[in-house]
C-alpha cells in the first residue's frame, strides 16, 4: 500500500480507452496510413457506381438524348479504366495472363464498339473486387495497431516522493512501477510488493493464472488480477517481451505467402484460349468485327462475378454459424491445406484448470478432505479455488463455514473447518516444515498441484490439468481421412510434460513445447515452404504463426490481435465451428468452380458462333448476359445451408 502523504497520479485509462495526450505507443511508429494510391480501387470503384447511377438517371429518368447519357460513363471508362489497364499492362508484360487481363481488353473493345455501358460495369468488378480483397487482406497496420492499442500509454512509476505517470519510452531499467488491478504489465520486471496473480496465457500459453508474490518475475502484456503490485523493472519496454512479439509480428506481415487466387488460375488458360480464338477469327475471315464479337461473349463474367458471389455468400452463411471471415482467400485456401498445426490452450484445451487427481495420505477419505478444502476455497482468489470448488459441486458435497480464515504471503490459505486446522500450501512450504505424514507425498509430477495439511498432519496432494475438448479427439482424428490433412502437429509455449499430455489424450504424435513466438514463426514457416499450412490458436503468441501459415484460424475472443492477426475467427470456442468452415470451404470451392467452369464453356461455345460469324457483337452481348445469369444464380447457392455442415 502506497504512503497516505504520497501524491498518487490518477491511473492509466483501461488498455481498450483511449491515449494520454501526447503519449506515444512503441508501435505506432511501425505503420504509416494508408495513402491515396492505396485505396485507388476503392475510389474506382465508387466513381463507376455513381457514373452508372448517373447514365440511368440522365437516360430513364430526365430522358436526355443518347449523347448526353453517355457522358458519366466515358468519365469512368477514362478516370478508372485508365489506371486499371496500366496496372494491366505492367501484368501484361510480366507475362501474368489472369482473368481481369481479358477484362483490361474488354475495357478497350467496349470503347471501340461504343458500349460504354459495359465498359463501366466491367470497370467496376475489376475495381470492386480488387477494393474488396485489399479490405479483407488488410495490412501491417491493422494488427500493430490492435498490439498498440492493447498496451497501456502510460506506466505508473514510484519514486521516493511520489507515485506519477510517465510514457512507456521513459521506463529506464531498475525503475519502481505500480501495476494496479485489471491493468496490463507495461514492461518485463521482478516483483517487490505485493501478493496477487497475473493472466499470461495470452503470451506464454500456460493455461492458468500465474500467483505472484516478491521475487516473481512478471512480463510485459500480462493482465493483473485483483491485487496491486510493485514491479522492479528489469527491461525497457521497447526491449519487452510484448514489444518483441510486436517486431516478430510486423516482420511476418512483411513476409505474408504470396497466394494465387482460384479466378486467377482459371483465367490463366481461359484468357489465352480466347485471345487465340479471337484472332484466329479475325485472321481466317479478314473482318475485324468477328475479333470484337469474339471478345463481347469472353468477357470472363463468370470468373469476375460467379466466384465473387459464391465466396460473399459463403462468408455469409459462415457469419450466420458464428465463424466470422476476414481474409476471403481463406475459403479457396483451406481445402488445399494439408498440414495443420494447433495451438494447445484454449485451443485443443478448454484453458481453465481441472481438479484430476486426489492423492490421499492414509487415513485420510477422499470426501471428507474435499469437503474441508472447497470450504476453506470458497474466501480464495486463488486460481485453482474455481476448480476445487466445481469438484465439490459436481460431487454433491455440502460445505460447512469456515472461521479464522487467512491467506498470508508465501504461506498458503489457512482456517478452521468443523474443528479441523486446514491448510492449503505448496510442495516447498510443507517439506520446509518437516510435518508428520509428508513422506507419503507422492513424487512431483506433471500440472499443477497444491498440498492439504489437517490438523498438522500431511492429508492429500491435489493435482489440475488443463482438460482437453470433448471433441479434441474425433476432430483431431478425423482431419485425415475426411479432410486430406497428412500432417498434424501440436506446436504450444507451454511446459514439455503438459503438451506430452493432451497429445497423448487427443491423438497428436509429433509436438513442440516451450515455444516462443519467434519459434513457432519459424516452425510455421518450415513447415508451409513444404505444403500449404492451417494454424488454429487463441492467444496473442499464435499471432505471428497466424500470419505466416497459409490459412490462420482464431477459436474464441481472447483477444483483439489475435484476431486481427487470423484470416477467419470462430466466435465460439468450438472445434466444431472449425470443422463447419471446412465444409462450407470445399462446398463453395465447388459451387464456384461449376459456375466459372460452366460459364466458361458456354461462352467457348459463343466464341464459335461469333468466330463463324453466326454471331455480331451485339446478339454476342446477350448470349454473354444470359451465361452471366446462369453462372450467377447457381453460385447464389453458396448462401444457403447444406444439410450436412460439419462429420466429427
């Protein structure tokens, strides 16, 4: 507790409120705006929406003649189309013939056949889905700056005379700082004062909140529980282990995997095939309109809508099942992933302790020493009280009051229960006293564990676990055969012999224990050089691996960066949900390969027609509409629910 004579500086706001004036935050100067340049689609695709607005209002509503009508639609073909074909060209003369190639050339021949109409529709699917998938994809700057805001602006620094706020920057190794309830730690430290508890799972992956107490190391990004604490500060906090997951994570965003979209592949043999047809039209019948019809009825529709509406409306149907997608490229990913690796708490894990094991001393019953120790439990803030406690309830015991009940630092909650002295302390605290009865203490083991002592005596070991999913096992069992998964791995920062043990429950051989986030970076880096890679975790800690995998997955809404950081969130902690992106994954894969395919082979089927010359540009557009149509409609059933969502 703080001198009343000392001057207390009124505290940080909350890590979600806002910033102190003039505070600076250690990431803020790793991203930058975005510029003008940037949002060149969004722009794009704005002005093509109110040119087209505008020609139908100027041609149906005020009647105006043709000339005047036209006039929206020649400002977007020029002030968008331009900058689309340059950005075209350059694909061009990379030699990277994808499908909005063909739509660059239907820009052109829509110009020169006087349908400008069309040439500002196709304007806008060009920009409007490249303003969409720049959106979903987001930047370096959305997850750094989730990393900032979670940070305190402000450290709350003791000195001799006083207790005042100053800036992260001005931390200096050695310095006091006050660590209030609920606040996040603002930098790496030993602690000094006080008797409490710290949250680390975001950072660590240990499962269960840390009990501190002086001499206990704390780190940067840790949630305080009730208690203050006094912090002696042993890093700046640039230097921080939140600051460090804070460079890894804007380095893997520098190196996201370049991936190629299902459109583009398709484009890929479509554009040439139509090019070729084109030409040969051209040049077999010496008549140039041929070559225009010929590209009227290619104009690759089905590639620039029917994917689009199959993956929107399968990111609707996700959001309906509580699966929230943020990167749209995950739905056509995810079905060609073959290695998946999990993160364990809070993933695989439930990530809250469970009571698994009473180890009894003789003549001691297993009811009675429960009942004694959750009533002792029940004046605790203790991490491991909760799990006692739903022991107790789930046995149907009845808990007696408890008097003299005190819980001094470093030695344990003590009090008085139905005439009996109960004690609940540490391995440590009772081998250090020599009481009676602690030769039957059985050898240390995996979890955590706290001792019993009644009456003086040795009484029972009480042992937790962080208690795998119910459905950890047949979803993990089932990735083989019914997802092609051959490869799945457990990669956790969490001690060797817990991650040993929710392997062996769930069915996981090959593990990776006591990782940091640098580490996990680099295993999910190795392991998506070899095969396209899914990362499922919750914590802050998986964030980095989230970006470097090819499709990164966030279970539950631990936290704001993970979130950010993840391509897909399942809103509820359910293994389940992920299994129901799978499916609704591999079903709209289908459905839009149908729709683009089979559109694709109608209008090869046009193309013929119009190369023959049994077809002019114009009855060419209607054929190109009515396959639009057909493509459209088929992959609108994207949104709509199967029967079947998810076979664990």
């Amino acid at each position: 507790m703080p001198n009343p004579s000392e001057k207390i500086a009124t505290p940080a706001p909350s890590p979600g409120g806002p910033s102190q004036p003039g505070a600076a935050s250690p990431a803020r100067a790793w991203y930058s705006p975005v510029t003008l340049w940037q949002r060149k689609s969004t722009v794009i695709a704005a002005f093509a929406i109110l040119a087209i607005l505008a020609h139908l209002g100027l041609r149906f509503g005020l009647h105006r003649p043709p000339a005047t009508t036209q006039i929206p639609l020649l400002a977007a073909l020029v002030l968008g189309g331009l900058p689309l074909l340059y950005e075209l060209g350059g694909k061009l003369w990379k030699r990277q013939f994808g499908s909005d190639l063909l739509g660059g050339i239907s820009i052109i021949t829509s110009l020169l056949l006087g349908e400008y109409l069309a040439g500002a529709i196709i304007v806008l699917m060009l920009s409007g889905g490249e303003a969409l998938e720049s959106y979903a994809l987001r930047n370096a700057s959305s997850v750094l700056a989730a990393l900032a805001k979670r940070m305190p602006s402000v450290a709350h620094r003791k000195t001799s005379l006083k207790t005042e706020d100053v800036a992260l920057a001005d931390i200096a190794v050695g310095d006091t700082l006050v660590v209030f309830p609920h606040e996040i730690c603002p930098a790496d430290g030993v602690v000094i004062e006080g008797h409490g508890a710290m949250d680390e799972s975001y950072l660590t992956g240990e499962p269960f909140q840390i009990t501190k107490t002086s001499g206990s190391n704390v780190i940067s990004g840790a949630i305080n529980g009730e208690s203050v604490l006094t912090v002696r500060t042993t890093q700046r906090a640039a230097d921080s282990r939140y600051a460090k997951i804070m460079e890894v994570m804007r380095e893997s965003e520098t190196k996201r995997p370049q991936l190629q979209r299902l459109g583009d592949r398709l484009g890929a043999i479509y554009t040439p095939v139509a090019l070729t047809v084109a030409l040969l039209a051209w040049a077999l019948s010496g008549e140039s309109v041929r070559f225009l019809a010929v590209l009227v009825i290619a104009t690759p529709c089905p590639l620039l809508l029917a994917i689009p509406i199959a993956i929107i409306g399968s990111i609707s149907l996700c959001a309906r099942r509580a699966i929230i997608v943020k990167s749209p490229v995950v739905l056509e990913q995810i079905a060609t992933c073959r290695t998946a690796i999990f993160d364990k708490t809070g993933t695989l894990t439930y990530g809250e302790p469970t009571l698994t094991e009473q180890l009894l001393a003789p003549g001691f019953a297993q009811p009675e020493v429960l009942t004694l120790v959750a009533s002792l439990e029940r004046y605790s803030k203790h991490p491991l009280a909760r799990a006692i406690l739903a022991a107790a309830q789930a046995g149907g015991l009845t808990l007696p009051a408890a008097t003299e009940v005190s819980e001094k630092p470093g030695e344990g909650l003590r009090g008085t229960i139905a005439g009996h002295q109960v004690q609940i302390t540490s391995r440590n605290k009772l081998l250090s006293q020599h009481l009676p009865g602690a030769e039957h203490l059985p050898p240390l083991a995996g979890g955590l564990e706290c001792v019993v002592v009644i009456d003086g005596h040795f009484a029972a070991a009480l042992r937790f676990r962080d208690a795998p999913r119910a459905e950890s096992r047949p979803f993990i069992h089932h990735l083989g055969p019914r997802h092609q998964f051959t490869h799945v791995m457990l990669v956790s920062g969490d001690r060797e012999s817990e991650v040993k043990y929710l392997a062996e429950q769930v069915g996981i051989t090959e593990i990776y224990a006591q990782k940091s986030p640098e580490e996990k970076l680099a295993i999910v880096r190795a392991e998506t050089a070899k095969a396209k890679t899914l990362y499922v975790g919750d914590g802050i800690n998986d964030a980095p691996a989230m970006l470097a995998a090819t499709v990164g997955m966030a279970i539950g809404q631990n936290s704001d960066v993970t979130a950010e950081a993840a391509g897909v969130v399942i809103m509820d902690n359910s293994l389940e949900k992920v299994d129901e992106f799978m499916h609704i994954s591999r079903r709209m894969r289908v459905i839009a390969l149908q729709s683009a395919i089979g559109g694709m082979v109608l209008s090869v089927i046009g193309m013929a027609f119009a190369a023959t010359g049994h077809l002019n540009p114009v009855t060419g557009a209607i054929a190109q509409e009515v396959i639009d149509v057909l493509a459209v409609l088929n992959a609108l059933r994207a949104a709509f629910p199967p029967k079947i969502l998810h076979d664990m």
